[in-house]
C-alpha cells in the first residue's frame, strides 16, 4: 500500500535561555531557522509555525529533523517542543472577517 502524503504544519517551541549561550539576542535564533525552513519549501505562518508547500511524507519530516539538528548544533538543547500535523482541507475566512456587516458573503 503506497503511503499517503499530507501538507504539513511544524510548530516549535525554543528555551531562549540557552539560546542565550550560543547568540547574543535570541531572536537570532528565530530568524535563522525561518531561513533554513523557508529554503527547505516551507511557508512561515506566524511565531513559530511553519507549513509545507507540498504533500510530504512522514520520512520527509525525519528528514527535515536530521537536517536541523546537523544544521544547528544547539537544536537537541534549545528546542523544547517540536510538533508536527497534517493539514487536511484548509479555508481561508480573511474575506469574511474583512466583509463588512451588510455584505453577503457564501462560503
């Protein structure tokens, strides 16, 4: 049975404490690891999360994993929550919540 793909969210939390051992502002940190996920083909969401641009694998996440901790050597330490979900049917409500009282909107 062939493996299903799903689009991805990833979301993390990380210690800035002991971030503070390898930067001197760790916001740093942050904008570091934007940049290896965007290079990667994830889209940045808000704060700490990021989605897929394309269907994935659960290996492709492994992947992805390995890369980071390589990558960033304070990852296994600094990173204290690393979530990961597929993203089923997604809707944007942007139109609705910017339509005002008496317009129609159909979803």
């Amino acid at each position: 049975m062939a493996k299903r793909k799903h689009y991805k969210s990833i979301e993390f939390d990380l210690d800035t404490r002991k971030l503070l051992e390898f930067y001197k502002d760790y916001r740093s940190a942050y904008r570091d690891i934007r940049g290896f996920m965007i290079k990667r083909g994830y889209v940045h969401r808000q704060g700490s999360v990021y989605n897929s641009k394309e269907k994935l694998l659960e290996t492709d996440i492994l992947v992805l994993v390995d890369e980071l901790k390589d990558y960033f050597p304070w990852a296994s330490t600094c990173i204290k929550a690393f979530d990961v979900a597929n993203i089923g049917h997604q809707h944007s409500m942007l139109m609705q919540l910017q339509a005002s009282d008496d317009e129609d909107f159909a979803i």
